[in-house]
C-alpha cells in the first residue's frame, strides 16, 4: 500500500505512522526493550465468545510458551482481569458484555494492560475514543497472533508517553484502508496527535533496542498491517 504521505518517526515533517506492533516505569537516560524469555513471562487473556476460536488462539500462543488464559464472554473476562494479566487479546463483538465495555473497564483497573481488539468488525471514525493498543480485523494466522503478542509484550516495557504514541500510530494504521471524508478527517486528527506526541518524546526513541520490529508501527503507519 503506497501513499504519498508517510510518517517517519525519526524524520521533520509531516510523514505518516505502520502498524506492528509490566510495568510502566519512568524513561531513564538510556532504557533496552528486553531481547529474550518475552513468552515465558508473559501472560495473555484471549477474550472470544466462539469457543472453538478461543481455544485455537490459546493453543497458537502455549505453542509458544506463552501463559494463557481464556475467557468465553465479556463477563468471565472482567472477572480475570487482574495484575497478574498481560496481553488481552478481545473480541468487539460478544453478546452481553461487548468488548468496547471490557476495554474502557480494563483501562479502569489497576493493571498495565497492553489490549488488542481482535474482531471481524471493521474499524470507523468511533476507534479515536477507544483505548486500545491494537486492532486486528479477522480472519487471522497462527503467525499473525503470535507477532501481535510478542509485539505488545515489549511495549508493555515502555513508558506511558511512548505507549501512547504507539496507540495512536495503531489507530492510524486502522483506518488506513478505509475510505470517506469522515475516515479522512479522523486519520487527519490522529496525524496531529502523533506528531505533538513525537515532538514531546523528542529523542528516546532513539535509545532503545528493537528486537522486534515494534517500531515499524511508529515509522509508517500506511504500511500494511501484520
């Protein structure tokens, strides 16, 4: 996907963000995302009212070692959503509870959650005022959610500022293959968000490691997702 307008994160000017993808704690002069055991300690939520989805993405991720716990509605999800949780990945779509609900609740909570929405829903204008991390559209891949995880989980290294500019790049890149003045105006929005939010970050972008491309979402935010 080709643009003339892309955003760099290290660059001046107007350019645009990609989309790729604890414990909050204060920049210091110098900060190295973790390089290894990421799975082992990471815990993730799946959050799925399909129970034949649920238990294949909790298989896709133990195949990995990650720590996996899985919740069949909105309900069953606030209810485990505790410090111990690291990575949610939720449904949008669940009957009772719907996964907009459980996300503004998350936010509420006590916890550093890193959250993708994962849902057969396509993202609009509304996704400017929803909290969360990442958004994936269904169907998706073994590799697919295994990269989404891992990428969340060195995010969740980082300071708010940082998280929340990578929120934001997420969200660009969301609305980056839909159409229509009203996705234009709010892809517009989002840009001027990001670009305050760099200019606030300044440079410390520049002293920490990559191990997993994480940054690519911040780089070029019409790049293709995933």
């Amino acid at each position: 996907m080709d643009h003339a307008a892309s955003t760099e994160l290290h660059g001046s000017g107007p350019t645009a963000p990609s989309n790729r993808l604890a414990r909050d704690a204060p920049m210091t002069d110098s900060v190295d995302a973790p390089t290894g055991g990421v799975a082992s300690d990471t815990t993730v939520l799946i959050v799925e009212d399909e129970a034949d989805l649920a238990d294949t993405y909790s298989v896709w991720l133990r195949q990995d070692d990650y720590d996996v716990e899985t919740a069949y509605g909105g309900d069953e999800a606030l209810a485990a959503l505790d410090p111990r949780i690291d990575v949610v990945v939720l449904d949008r779509r669940m009957p009772n509870i719907p996964g907009d609900a459980v996300l503004r609740k998350a936010r509420e909570r006590d916890g550093s959650y890193q959250i993708s929405m994962l849902t057969a829903v396509e993202p609009d204008e509304n996704v400017l005022d929803l909290p969360f991390d990442e958004y994936l559209t269904k169907p998706i891949d073994r590799s697919t959610m295994v990269e989404t995880v891992e990428c969340l989980a060195h995010r969740r290294t980082l300071d708010e500022e940082l998280q929340e500019l990578f929120r934001l790049a997420s969200k660009h890149s969301a609305l980056e293959p839909r159409d229509g003045e009203v996705i234009e105006q709010a892809r517009r929005q989002l840009q001027e968000r990001i670009e305050r939010k760099k200019a606030a970050i300044g440079d410390r972008m520049d002293e920490l490691e990559d191990p997993v491309e994480q940054f690519a979402v911040v780089e070029n935010p019409e790049s293709p997702r995933f």
